[in-house]
C-alpha cells in the first residue's frame, strides 16, 4: 500500500530548519543559526494548526479528537461512553458528529488508537454518513471489522492495517504510529508532524516492562521526539489520582497461579474484559499447566478471542479449548471458564448463572469464582449483587482487590511524569477524563516544570490553535453527546429524557373523553387510566373521586371551550395534577386523551 498517493500532497508550510523551530523549547540545546532574512518570513506564513476534542473532556468515554491545518483534517478515536441513571433505556452515548459532516470534504482519514468501545464504539455510526479510510493496528482492526459488519458497512470502508513506526500522510500533516501498552494488545500512541510542530498524543498507555506478549512502550522513540522538540504533548489522564506506578500485567499471572492451587478440585469460572487478551493469555497458560480445558462464554468474548487467535494475539496450545456444549463430559477439576460480566451487566453470563438463568452452567458448591476486573464506577452495585447471588448458590467468589486479580492499563503519576520527562513538551493538553483527572495531569505537568500559561484544561468542542510560537482557545464548534436507542440516532433528547425520568419517578395518569362530533356532547368518560402511579384496586375511593372532579371540570365547560382541545386539555390536567397532589403529594404525568365520536 503506498501510503503517500492516497492524499493530495499539500504544503509543508515552514521550511525553517527543524532545530530552530525547537531551539524556544529546549533552552539547553545549542541554538542552529538560521538566515534572518526568512524567519520572520516563515513565521508570519506558518499555517496554524487546530486541535479539537470531541470527546473524552470532562468525562470518561467517547473519546474522539479531530486535527485540523489548511485544508486537510482527521480524526484521532471514535468511541462511545454507557449511559448513566440520567438517560433511562438509552443503549449508548456517541460524540455530536455535526462538525466533522459539515467539513466532511477536509476529511483525510481516521486513525484509531486501540480497540476499546471508548475509542471504536462510535465509528460505525460516523461512517454512515462520512467516506473516510481507517488506519489502525491488526487487532484494532479485526475488532473494527465485527462492528462494521453489524452495520451492514463492512465492504463500504477502506481499512488499513498499521504497525508501530509506520506513517500515512494526512494532507499538509503525517501521522507516525508509536508502540504503547495497554489492557489489549495492538494499543498505539501516535506522533504527528505538522506545519506548526511535533504533536505527540499517548493514546490510552502504561509503562509495564514485562508485558505479558513482550512488546513493551517504546520509551526510547518518546525519548528521541523529546530531544528533538515536542511542540505539545496529549496524555491519558484516566489514573492522573493515582501515585506510583501501575502493577504490571505480569503480576496477574502471579496471582492465577496461587489461586488455581486454592481452587483445588472445583471448576474455575472467571469473568473478565473480553477485550483483555493479555490476562485471557494467562488464564490459558495456567490451564495448560494445571491439565485443565478451557471453554469460552459469552458472545463478546468468543468473539475477541476468535479475532485476536485469527491474527495471532493468543498462543493457545493444541485441545486446550473446547466447545461450551461439550463441559458436561468433563469433571469439574478439569474445567476453567472464561466468562464476559465482571461488570454486572445484565444480560451478561455472569449474571445469568448468578440467577440460575443460564442454560448450560448452573452454579453450585464444586465452582471456584474469580473476577479478574475492578467495578467500573457506577457498576459496583450491579457487580454486588451478582457476588451476593453467586455465594447464596455455595460457590467461593473471589472479588477483592487484595488478590491482584486485576490490574490497571491507564499509567499512574510516576508514569505520567516519565512520559512527560522524556517528551519534554513546550505546551501539554491533559486528555481522557473527568475534570479532576485532569486537573491533576495538570499538577504534575507543573512539577515537571511546564509553565501554567503553557498548559491547557479544554472542554469538548473547544478550537484549541497553534502556530509553533503559541497555543491558545480560539473558538468553539457544536459538540456534545448523541444518544443512540434501539435503531434510533439522536431521536432521543432532552425533552424525552425528562419525560423518561418523570414516568420513571413518578407514573401515569391517562383520562379519557370521547365527544359527539355534531352535538359537541361528552358521550364517553371521563374514564381514569393509571400506571406506575398507584394500584387502582387499593385506591378506588380517590380515584372515584378524581373522576367526579374530572366531570364537574366538563360540566362548567362552555360550548366554545369544548371544541378548543388544546386548552381543554389544559384545564383537565391542572385540575387533576393539584388533587393528586393534594391527596398524595405526587405529581404524576397526567396524558388527557379525547376522542372525537
């Protein structure tokens, strides 16, 4: 593939020798003269370069960044985030695409980082609407695949495999692939050469110097952008609270080991991120040694696992796995299963074992349960209940941190530190997180000595703008979530979820009228419907009563008032919101219904 023909080449704005350009930023290098004649020149010509966030600002999840100099532009992630209590039966949250489809004839390509939903959940849902090629690691890929299939896509999107070091030209900017750790093989950080400047985003990263494939951060190429200048660096945020280092996955394998000898003769059932193929390497590595099968449940997870040992991601010895249907031909001191729901989702197998609704596990005394993953915040009481249940069936749950089940792949303080030492960066933009991360990205950027001035708390939708010399907030552009429900993409807003979270809250109240189209006479109702406000077979006193208040209201009617719906309407439902009110101190959605007969 011949990466330099798929753009139109476009000016490289500045042609000011590179160590000029980073002489400002590393004070301790021997300035590079350079004609005067031109500097001011180039200076006054280079073309500003803009950095827009999506998301991933002031939150967690749907991470997306666009980059934007002349007339080319990309985009950096595409994810989506869960939705919180907030938005009742909505399935997921997208970034607002609104910018990028007005601009979508800039659009030069989008590069994904790794293939966590935060990062690739939202872009089937972008490449609906927009034509763009994807470039990405081989496992990033084959997960891209699964969802663009779904969506009926797959054969409308030009996919790019791409390994660490490779570049592809973005118009008038290059974007460098860079090896990162992280909880799922294939991660990359990327380096983009533009007009103004070496920008550098980390992508979601850790610094584990015994990772689990081998392949560690390449911490010498961060090194050698930091020795040549690093205009501005972008890095993970999401353990900016937390002190040290992160455990490497390592340690997780450590840990298998000593609870596979505590399990004994029972089945080992364990449930962890379908995406975290390092610590699934693990668990297959341990039932190889422990003369243990291995078999595999829940659809996410067969399907990870049957992509990353297509690409070669898993070294599974021969036999080791077998078919879920088959278990039963096994004692259990012969079994280890891999399970999705170490969050609690509902629908997860997890779960479903935990309420015996599961049609080929059922739980009993001779399981060894371990979740191998920390509750996403908001998740703990889902991921409770599903250990409560589990123990009442007799099986031991192993679930508690003290047992190194479970380690992070976001770097922790020491690490960020490391990353900004070695990129020594002129200006620092804190990404990934809620504003408290962030906010302690920025302490330590200080630490290192980056000047405040020189570090930038932005929100989505904020035009972040360079030109080498500075780099400031210039503008905004429509940002914000899109809500996806069932098929429906952005048909749920505000005005939906308040009526939502008011049926949810507080119930419905539903009173029907049918009116004689000539006469204009009431010859059906009024007639009370209630649900999820209050049983109507032990409230029939009041709701008598509220149909006697409904039929008086109709009686005091004039002709004229009866044949203008819309403020009957309005009269009926002020009437019965302050009786409910007054008898129950509720305010339930009341729903006037009239029938023209």
């Amino acid at each position: 593939m011949n990466h330099q023909n798929l753009h139109t080449n476009r000016s490289q704005g500045s042609t000011e020798p590179r160590q000029k350009r980073y002489a400002a930023q590393n004070p301790d290098q021997k300035p590079v003269k350079a004609p005067r004649k031109n500097t001011k020149a180039h200076e006054q010509h280079r073309a500003p370069v803009r950095i827009i966030p999506l998301g991933g600002l002031n939150e967690i999840g749907k991470n997306m960044t666009v980059f934007e100099c002349s007339n080319d532009m990309f985009i950096l992630d595409c994810g989506l985030a869960f939705p919180d209590a907030e938005m009742p039966g909505v399935d997921i949250v997208i970034p607002d695409f609104s910018y990028v489809l007005h601009h979508q004839d800039k659009l030069r390509g989008i590069i994904i980082t790794h293939g966590h939903e935060d990062h690739i959940g939202g872009l089937a849902y972008l490449l609906k609407n927009v034509s763009a090629p994807v470039y990405a690691s081989a496992m990033t890929i084959g997960l891209i695949k699964h969802k663009l299939e779904e969506h009926g896509i797959l054969n409308k999107v030009p996919l790019h495999v791409m390994e660490a070091k490779k570049t592809i030209k973005m118009g008038c900017m290059t974007a460098e692939f860079i090896k990162v750790n992280h909880s799922i093989p294939g991660s990359m950080g990327v380096i983009i050469y533009t007009p103004a400047g070496v920008l550098v985003h980390t992508g979601d990263f850790k610094v584990d110097f015994s990772p689990v494939d081998g392949e560690r951060i390449d911490l010498g190429r961060f090194g050698e952008l930091g020795s040549k200048g690093v205009l501005a660096l972008m890095a993970d945020s999401t353990n900016a609270e937390r002190p040290g280092y992160t455990p490497s996955e390592s340690k997780v394998g450590a840990s298998f080991e000593n609870l596979f000898a505590k399990a004994g003769n029972r089945r080992i059932i364990i449930a962890t991120f379908s995406s975290n193929i390092h610590r699934v390497q693990q668990i297959i590595n341990m039932a190889a040694k422990t003369k243990r099968k291995v078999a595999v449940l829940g659809r996410s997870m067969v399907n990870v696992i049957a992509t990353a040992l297509e690409l070669g991601y898993l070294d599974v010895p021969k036999n080791i796995i077998i078919d879920i249907e088959t278990i039963n031909q096994y004692a259990p001191e012969q079994l280890v299963l891999i399970t999705t729901g170490s969050q609690g989702e509902p629908m997860s197998a997890l779960t479903r074992m935990a309420m015996h609704d599961h049609n080929k596990i059922n739980i009993t005394p001779l399981d060894f349960i371990i979740l191998s993953a920390t509750p996403i915040p908001g998740n703990e009481k889902h991921v409770t209940k599903v250990v409560n249940e589990l123990l009442k069936s007799g099986a031991e749950v192993i679930y508690e941190s003290m047992y190194d089940v479970h380690v992070s792949g976001h770097a922790c303080q020491e690490e960020l530190k490391l990353m900004l030492a070695l990129t020594k960066p002129k200006f620092f933009i804190p990404m990934h997180g809620e504003y408290k991360h962030l906010v302690k990205h920025r302490g330590l950027a200080l630490e290192m000595g980056i000047p405040k001035e020189n570090i930038i708390l932005a929100s989505i939708g904020n035009v972040i703008e360079t030109d080498g010399n500075s780099m400031q907030i210039v503008g905004q552009v429509p940002a914000g979530r899109t809500l996806v429900d069932g098929l429906g993409v952005g048909d749920v807003g505000s005005i939906v979820l308040r009526d939502r979270k008011h049926l949810s809250e507080d119930g419905l109240i539903i009173i029907i009228i049918g009116i004689e189209k000539n006469t204009n006479e009431i010859v059906a109702g009024p007639d009370i419907v209630s649900r999820g406000f209050v049983y109507v077979r032990e409230a029939e006193e009041m709701m008598v009563q509220a149909k006697q208040i409904m039929r008086r209201t109709l009686d005091d009617c004039t002709y004229a008032e009866l044949r203008e719906w819309s403020s009957l309407k309005t009269k009926l439902r002020d009437k019965m919101s302050e009786f409910i009110f007054e008898q129950t101190k509720r305010s339930p959605m009341i729903l006037p219904i009239i029938m023209e007969i």
